[in-house]
DNA sequence: CGCATATTTGAAATAGTTCAAGTTGAGTGG
DNA sequence: CCACTCAACTTGAACTATTTCAAATATGCG
C-alpha cells in the first residue's frame, strides 16, 4: 500500500534542505550539530517510494510501525477513527514536516494517514535511525527536539480547539497555513488549501457548515477572498486581530 | 524556585520502578532492554530535590530548559498561558509520569508546571541524559517511546475535547483518571481527585460550572458518589458505555 | 471566627449544531 | 461541447448544549 520498498531509491537529502528552508526535515539533518558528512550517512539509510495519488494511504490504524516519513511534496491528514466510526483530524502534513511520530510508543500506527492530493514521501526506516542516532549526537538531539516540538504543538492545537470561537480558529488555522507556506518560499497572503472544508473543520472541531459561514463571515468583513480551495488573506493584521481577542472571558487565572 | 540542586541526592531507581509500576519513568528505566547495571548509570544521574508545596512552581514559561522532571508523589498540573492572560491547562501529571518533554524542542518551558498539592520531582539533567541515551540503547528508545506516547495521549485528547458531549468528557476523565490510579495499585473505584472542578473543567474544555452541574447530573443517574474531591465510580460500565457513544452524529468518516 | 476561595444552583443568552434544501463544481461519457 | 452524476459546498431556520451572569452555599485556612 505505498509502503513497500518496490521502487525507493537514495535521495539527496542536501537538495532536501535547500528546497525545504525551515521545517522539521530541515531541522532533522541540517542543524549546526550535524556535518556535510553526517548528512551523506543520514541520507543513505532514506528511501524514496513511488508517490502516492489523492485518497490512497500512507498507512492504516494498527499497522506495524517500520519508519518514520517525511513530506517531499502534496499533503497529508492523519486521522485518528474514533470507537464508533467516526474521525478525528490529528493534523495535516505540508513538505518537510516530519510524519508518524505518534507511532514508535506503541509499535503500531495509531492514525490512518491519507494523502490529500499527489503526494510524494521520504521513508526513513525507525530503527536505523535510531542506531545512528547513537553515532552522531546532533542526529539524536534533533529528532528529540523534532519530537518535542511535536508535543508542543499540540498543546497549542489543544488551546485552540478547546475555548476559542469559529472565528478565531479559522483565523489561527489560515495565519498557521500562511506561516507554514511562507517558510517554504511560497506566498504568505495566497496560497491553496489543500484539504476539503469538512476535514478543515473537523480538524478545528467545527461543523463543516460552520467553517463554511465563517468562511463568507471573513469574505463580508473584507478580511479574504476566496475561490473554492484558493485564498487570499487581505488582511493579516486583523486576523491577528482576532486571534489575539479572548475567546471567552473566564475567570481563571489569576495569581501568577 | 525548587529547581536548586540544594539538597538533592541520588535516588534508587530501583525502589521507584517498585513504586510505580506501570508508568512512564518505570519505561524508561524497567525495559527489557535496561538490565540493573544500566539502571544503576541512569540513577546516578537522577537528582531529587526538596517538596514542592502546593501552588508551588517547578517552572514558569519562558524559563530555560535543563531537565526533564519525573513525578515521585503528589500532582502537578501544566498550563499554558495565553497571549491575552487566560491560562489553559494541558496536562495533570501523576506519580511515575515524565513532566516537561514539550520544553526539549525550544530549549526553554512552554508551559508553567505548578504543585497541586505536596509534590516530590526527581530532576533528571537532560544533556546528561541525552549523554547516557547513546551508551544505552534500551534507554535511547525509552525515550523516544515515551514521548511519542505522549504525542497520542494529547492525540487522544484533542478527539475528547473536540468532539464530545460535558458528560462523555468527564466520563472519559474519571476512567482514565481510574486506570492511572489502578496502574499504581490503587483503587480503581474510590480516589480523591487531586485538581479543583476549575481545573478539570479548563482541562476538559468545560466552565467550571457545567463540570460541577455534570458530576451533579452523574450522582443523581447513580454513576458514582461524590464527597468534594472524593470520589467513587458506582458504575463503571455504564460510565464506559457513555464514552462509546458517538458524540456527535457527524457524516464525517466514509470511505475506508 | 471570619475572610477569601471554591463550588453549586438557577435562569437567561448564545454560539454552534443539526436538518433540510439548494448550489456549485469536477469528472465522465455521449 | 453538452448533459449527467456524485460529492463538496453553501445557505437558511429551528434547536440545544453549553456558557454566561448573578447569587447563594460550602469549604478551607490563618
């Protein structure tokens, strides 16, 4: 299913970084610790394989963890399915970032990861990164800060879906998007979503009618304009704006 | 601020993986793969350092990063402050778990991590960690085991918090809070919930006043009897029942 | 004992969901 | 190039769980 080895080849993970200037695979091989020589031995344990189509999966829940990936090009979403049928968006995967890493704990794939669009990966088989980790020390701090700043992550997602209105999670989510492209070189202010409204407001924890109506309320207030999955954001410092509003009043907090 | 070396001593890890038997810290030390001559390195860089008293600080956001903390007894909680003042809370941390590997990646803490009643810590020096993670393999991939398991436990939790009824988000958090409870050979029925309703209620996305008004609506359908932070489950399977149910209809989830 | 903080309770307000009915849009085959 | 189809998306209106506001009780602690 995408995963098998038919196909993979080395990869140059020097032109990786170029491509790529500030993401986790970036931070993976790239950072002060680790050499031009260290890389070539990173490098040479990474497989490419074929690229995947729209719809077809990375992995299934429950399968055998082997590796972790990395996003060349295209998107991901990983979802985790709930007891009952339903899903839940974990999070969606832009080149460079790094994938599965909520699967070493329990050696299998707790989330069904699916590609949004074409989508071309990097495989980087678990356990001889692990081995090299031990041989080049700036390899091991990378991928425990990657990790960490995974976990990190999600506790702002936490923060966000747990007490703000519509209107700031969409705002954070397109500000969030629009620093993710601009970091890759790509437009700040245009850009294409590449996932559909309802794993859009899925992954907010919205109704997908919901997103829709925030959506037209932005377009109303001049704040963006939008054509099907195209976006222009007009104005960032208002959406900044919004995120920045309290959610909710509460009256927790208080001594410091 | 609790963080001073003052007073710390080695530790027996050994009498700890004792203590708590099926917890983080006891994964990263028990392993198969740490015989007792690894433990014993591990131990010798493990500090403890004096109680934390209740609403006491182990950290504050912002401050650098030296050390991932281990639980011995007590409670913390780690919170995130928002930009505007308002503070969410991220996680409750119970004897034997891990505390601070959101602070890896950035290098200084995200997150305020504050005593909820006496607490003991014992601090583990990170870069020595990292140091004796590459002599020990079976402690290298503790590590990144353990927190990988907490990017799914915060997986797990976004689905609670984001898609589910006040009585399913509580009925999860007195299960889960059971089983943490079970797994140190308490009991799994009656425990003394170590946060406030505030707390809980931040925790689980709720106002304070719908957490109180749930666990009112829970005592009176006869699920568990509640004596201020004392609490007992009545009816654990019906407390299940309510978690399996789909929160939500949502016509998300299709194809497979 | 008495203040300060937590918790509970009731009633009103509301953001967001649900349901139902369009509308658009992309792909397909004639 | 035009129907035709299926799914994604949008829109409106009614509904409801949860929040908010206000105020009464507990509870803890010095």
């Amino acid at each position: 299913m995408g995963e098998s080895g038919s196909g993979s080849q080395l990869i140059r993970l020097h032109e990786i970084r170029k491509a790529c200037s500030a993401c986790s695979l970036r931070e993976l091989c790239l950072p002060v610790a680790l050499d031009r020589k260290d890389t070539d031995e990173l490098d040479r344990i990474v497989e490419r394989s074929r690229p995947l189509r729209k719809g077809e999966k990375l992995c299934r829940p429950g399968q055998p963890f082997s590796a972790i990936y990395a996003v060349l090009s295209g998107c991901l979403k990983s979802s985790l399915l709930g007891h009952d049928g339903e899903s839940q968006v974990i999070a969606f995967h832009l080149p460079g970032e790094l994938v599965a890493l909520d699967a070493i704990g329990s050696g299998s794939h707790p989330t069904a990861i699916e590609a949004l669009e074409t989508t071309s990966v990097c495989r980087i088989p678990f356990s001889q990164l692990e081995i090299l980790s031990r041989k080049l020390p700036g390899l091991q701090h990378q991928l425990l800060r990657v990790m960490s700043k995974e976990i990190f992550d999600e506790h702002k997602l936490l923060q966000v879906v747990s007490r703000r209105t519509a209107e700031q999670r969409l705002a954070i989510m397109l500000i969030n998007l629009s620093q993710r492209f601009g970091r890759r070189g790509l437009s700040r202010t245009r850009f294409r979503l590449p996932m559909s409204r309802l794993d859009l407001g899925n992954y907010l924890g919205l109704a997908p009618e919901t997103t829709s109506r925030t959506f037209r309320r932005f377009v109303d207030q001049g704040l963006l304009k939008v054509t099907g999955k195209e976006v222009e954001l007009l104005d960032l410092h208002a959406l900044h704006g919004l995120t920045e509003e309290a959610g909710l009043p509460s009256r927790h907090a208080r001594r410091c």
